[in-house]
C-alpha cells in the first residue's frame, strides 16, 4: 500500500516535549519539563460536592448531548468574570471548547488557507506551532524580551509579510515566562488596528499573577481584532477539558460551525460539574491560594538560580503563570545540557521546540508550578552542576 | 475589514438539522427529527455511584492532564469487547476521542489533501460530510439499498475515482436504518482489497440489534484497510463525548499527532467514569433493555405507517438502531412536508442534509429512540394526514 496520508500530517511535528516527558517518569528524576498545575491544588472536596449535587439535581438532564455553543449559563459566567475585569463581552460571543488547544485548531480550521502567514512568539507556545502548522501556514517568529515582543521587528514583518493571524501569550508567556508591558501592548495595538488581521490572545495564565499590577487585554485595545481564548485548566482543573474562545460575532458564527464538524459539542457533563463547582464555591478564595503557591515556588527556583548557576546563564523573573526560561551562553547546546542534566537526575525542556525550524538553541524552559520549595532547590542545585561543568 | 476566513469554511454546510431542531423546540410538538438516544434509558444511579467512587478512590489522579492515545485501561477494556466478539484489535491500536465525530475529523486530517476523492454513501451521514468537507475533499456518493451499498455502481465509482477514504455506516445506517448484508460486505471487500484505500466503517450503534444476525465487521474481513470508530454515547451516555477509532499502527502514529494538535486529550474524568461505570455494572444487560425499549419503538412506528401512510410512501424496516427512512413519490418535496407537517405539530428531517449537492428531495429521516410508543402512534399518523393530502 502507497503513501496515504495527507501532506498536511507530514508537517506537524511530533510533540517533542512527550518524547522528553516519557524520560522523566523515572520517580527519581526531579522534572522541571512538565506543564502541568500543581494536583495539590485541586479543589478535590468540592469537585466531589459539585458533581454529587449537580447528579442529585439535574440527573438525567446532565447525560444528554448539548449544544454546540456550550452551556448558557456558562457562558454567562464567563461574561460576567469579564464584565467585573471591566471587558465587556456578550456571551453569545464565548464558545466552549475542549481546552484552549481546541480554540488553537479551530481558528486554524476557520481561517487559515495553506501558505497563509502566522506571526507567532519566538519562542512560542508549541501547542500552537502544531495546531497551525496542520493547516499548512507559513510561520513567522518575532523575538520576545522581558517587556514584551519586539515592536520594530513586529512592524517589519508585518509590512513584509501580510498575516491573518498573530498568536501570543502576552500574560505570563508559555515557554519563557515573559508579560508584555502596558506600553508593548499599545504599541502592538496600534500596529494591527484596521489592518485585516486576528490578534489570538491566549490567556491561560493571566490570573495567576503574584507580583505587579494587572495589564490592559488585548480585547480592551483592539477588540475588532481580538480573539481571546481562555480555559478552567490552570484556575481550576485540567482533566475535564474546558476552555472557551471570545470573538466578535461574523468569527463565532464561522468557529460554531466548524465545532460542530470537529466534535459536535465540549463534553457538557464537565462543563455543567465546573459551573456548579464556580456556584458554589469562592473562584477569587481559590486562586489566591495558587497565586500564593506558584509565588513561593518561583520565588525558591529564582533564589536558587542565583545561588548554584553561573553567572553566564541568564534567567526571566515572571511576575504569574508557571514557567522560567533561561538563556545559556551562545553555542551551548541546552539539549545536551539536557543529556547531562538527566544522568543527575533532573530534567527540564530545551528550547528546541518552542522555535520554528531551529535546533540546538541555547535556551531551555524550567516550570516550577508543578513541584514543592524544597525539591526546586535541590533540582536547581543539580542543574547548576551540570551547567558549571559546560560552561566552565 | 476584508474577508479574513479560509476557504474551506466556506465549503462547509452549515448544520441543516441544527436549524431543524429550532423548530422543534415546541413541546407541543412530536418530533421524530432528533439524532438523541432515549433519556428514560441512561444509568443515572450507576453513573452517580460510579462517580462518587472514582473521587473517593483515585481522588486529585483523575482531575490532572492526561495522555492523548486515552487511558489505558478503558483502551484495553474496548480491546477485549472487540475480543469477545471474535475481533482481534489491540489496546495500543485504538485511540479515545472526543465521539465519533472527532475520529472523523482526526481521518480529515491526517489523511485527505484538498481534492481527494472520498467515497460516501448516498443518503449519508450528515456529520460526515461536515467533517470531510473541511478538508475539500471530492464527494463520490454511492445509493445504498435495503441490503447495502451498490456494488455494481461502487466498483465504478472506484475505478474512475481512485479514492483515499470510503466511508459507512454498516449497521443500521444513519439516516436510512439499512444494514449491509454479509454478501455484500463481502463484494465491498474484494473491491477495496489491495487498493490504496482506507475504509471508514462508523459503527455507533452495532450493539444496537433488535432483530436478525450480527454482521462481519469490515475490520474482520479487510484489517488493514479498516479503520473502525466507535463510541459509548449510545450504549452508556452521550454528554461525555467519549469514543474511539481503531486503527493499524503507522495510521494510528498519524491520529495521535493530528489529536495532540486538536486537544492535547479527551476528557479524562469522562474516561475514568465509564470505565468505573463498565467494570461495577453489567453492560450487556443494560444494552439488552437499550435493545428491547427501540425494538418496541421501531415495531410501533412501522405498524403506525402501514396503518396510516399512503401505500405510495415506501419505508425501511432497520433491524437495529435508532432511525428509518421514508421515500415518498418522485417529485414531492421532503422540505414541502415537512413546512406542513409542523402545522400539525410533527416533526423529521427532511432528506436534503444527506446528500451531496442534492435538494428538494423526496426523502426523508425518521427517528424512533426518543419517543415512546403511544406518541409514535400519534404522529405518524398526523403525519399520514399530511402525506395523504399531498399525495392525494
């Protein structure tokens, strides 16, 4: 039998960072690679309260197929967090989808054609380069820096290349940690507003923020131009798969339809056990205490960074979110750092997969969300071993 | 702003009967038009106790993130059902999906370019066509009779269309209700053995058998050209959106990357629940009463027609699953019925959504799952009334 498969496929690459994940199930390696929100976090007690009660009241009604849209009242929830944030967005203009990753293949499948350009964060969130890279666009990095993205090479390569989409994570960024400030945003703004372009603003972080001051949303600035996709993963659980996307109404109607071919619906069983848990429950209370968490944790990588790595390794200080990115000096490879690092029992992702088309980079991403004080600082320890041994 | 969406949007129907079922919306009104599995018939004690015992027992390791192949054990659970049933189909072989209509897309994905020929049935189903169109495929659709697909025609079809997918529903077909014989599954083989040809056989409701002998899976008679999906959303519930594809290896490497770049997973909670659910209750019996309450359902719909249609209305007799399918006289409009039909407060889907480029039909879907039998009874015969006047 010939080659079946569509071309598209053949361009996708293959999560790098599970291959990397499969090294770190070895119990005794300290893993800094993961992604994932702290399960000591999760509002277990309540869960249970909430799908118990939602069981006992709703029954049947909570085992049917739903809508496409997802649950109103959800939906209305989401508004209304908006609303207090002072955004201003209808929940006729919020559709439920199966996380943010969902949101990520939809726009593809809404408004990409093959070859169309896609200015994406360098490094940017891998989920991302995946789930564009399916419908064959032709990715255009620009560089972020501690404050933001790079305006002039922003502007240059918009000029240059006429994108339909811009993706970025200014809360917080997945991999390096970094937030646009205030005035990076406006700026950003101002370059894209009246040009025909989607600005996707994927915010799963942005309410994990434990130092600073709150920024303007995209959706605030350029709102015409914004598609905001946020998610329950990091705020409250993940396994349930529940994120939503926020667009003006001619893209709702465009990514309603394409749900519908893509899986008909979010699974409405999570999405009804996840409106009771936020009924019942004090969201604000809840977060507080990952704030509280994800600070100290980040607190004890960066006093660690400071006391065991050299001096040549340069590190972010987010402000929120759940990772720190780290910059080796040029020509270390941070994949063999990684080699290395795994032989001392710890492990982290190297840069490779948040770029496109570069290997061997000089950067690698720490996550400290998902592991206690004490265990980052005797991981950071370890790393900073191998990393005076390189580096020299 | 410019138009900014891509094309294949645009090729896609919007779902016709999700605007159907708007007008259905009115109590008062029987409506055989809905694809829904029967409320009365859900587990609810089963799926609160097996819920209640999953929290207690596996707690914060069901709310994580999770792999995107699914979870094992509910993988290899599909597996050994499959066994049983004389199939031998490997846990590593099947991937969790967000319901059958996610495989669909997943197949889109990673197998069609823009311009392939994909072979479908005629009627076929609609969230098929949704799904595939979003890949520009080319439609071939082959007429399906009361005992398969033609094969005369099929075998044409494929020698001047060499096609990458076909796809079918075998068993008590949406929308027709025909089940494919084990003759004519045997031709269909023999014409795609060999070929380069992937054979989509969607088989949501096979354990849905009311009446007659079980059928040879295609994944039986041709492995390697069958991919086999599957879902729990009409034997147990559909609000998880939980189903399964089945396929060989270097396919399956395919759709695990294609469902990495769509929603890293399914939903895992939902996962976990069924799998509780599967090993604390005997499915087999709870299928049987599935079984017995639409046999009953369906025996009362075709009486109620023979009692009331025009003897020029002719009809399918399913053996199994949840739809049957009318063809009124040459040149009587479906969609005209059906505007009369709502005066009288009944209710179907017209035939048009099932086909390709085909409209004012004269066919139509009826749907006996979701209605008892004394409401079937009432309207069908109101909608004899109305068929009696237009057919005169």
């Amino acid at each position: 039998m010939g080659n079946i498969f569509s071309d598209r496929i053949s361009d996708v690459p293959r999560s790098f960072i599970r291959e990397i994940l499969k090294v770190t199930l070895d119990e005794s390696v300290i893993s800094f690679a993961g992604g994932l929100p702290n399960r000591d976090l999760f509002p277990l007690e309540e869960i249970k309260a909430a799908t118990a009660k939602l069981l006992e009241e709703s029954g049947k009604d909570v085992l049917q197929y739903s809508s496409s849209e997802g649950y109103r009242e959800l939906r209305e929830w989401i508004s209304a967090r908006y609303r207090k944030k002072g955004m201003s967005i209808d929940a006729d203009n919020i559709l439920i989808t199966a996380g943010s990753q969902q949101g990520l293949d939809l726009l593809g499948k809404t408004i990409l054609n093959e070859g169309d350009s896609v200015v994406i964060e360098e490094p940017g969130y891998l989920g991302a380069i995946q789930a564009f890279s399916i419908y064959r666009s032709r990715f255009h990095p620009v560089p972020v820096h501690e404050d933001g993205i790079d305006i002039g090479l922003l502007g240059r390569t918009l000029s240059e290349h006429p994108a339909k989409l811009m993706y970025c994570v200014p809360n917080f960024q997945n991999p390096s940690g970094i937030s646009y400030s205030t005035e990076n945003r406006k700026q950003v703004a101002e370059l894209l507003q009246g040009k025909n372009i989607l600005l996707v603003e994927d915010d799963p972080y942005g309410e994990l923020r434990f130092l600073g001051q709150d920024k303007p949303s995209f959706h605030t600035l350029i709102p015409h131009n914004t598609v905001l996709l946020g998610s329950f993963s990091k705020i409250v659980i993940p396994s349930f798969r529940i994120g939503w996307i926020a667009a003006r109404h001619e893209v709702m109607e465009k990514l309603i339809i394409a749900k519908q071919a893509s899986d008909l619906h979010t699974n409405y069983f999570g999405q009804r056990v996840i409106l009771q848990y936020l009924k019942d429950n004090n969201i604000d209370e809840h977060i507080e205490k990952i704030r509280e968490a994800y600070g100290r944790q980040r607190d004890a990588m960066v006093s660690a960074i400071r006391e065991y790595f050299p001096a040549a390794a340069q590190y972010t200080e987010p402000e929120g979110g759940m990772f720190l990115w780290i910059t080796l000096p040029e020509g270390l490879s941070a994949m063999e750092v990684f080699k290395k690092a795994i032989e001392l029992k710890v492990a982290f992702v190297p840069g490779d997969p948040f770029y496109v088309n570069r290997t061997n980079v000089n950067t690698l991403r720490l996550n400290y969300s998902s592991v206690d004080a004490g265990t980052i600082r005797t991981g950071i320890r370890r790393l900073g071993e191998v990393l005076k041994t390189m580096i020299g």
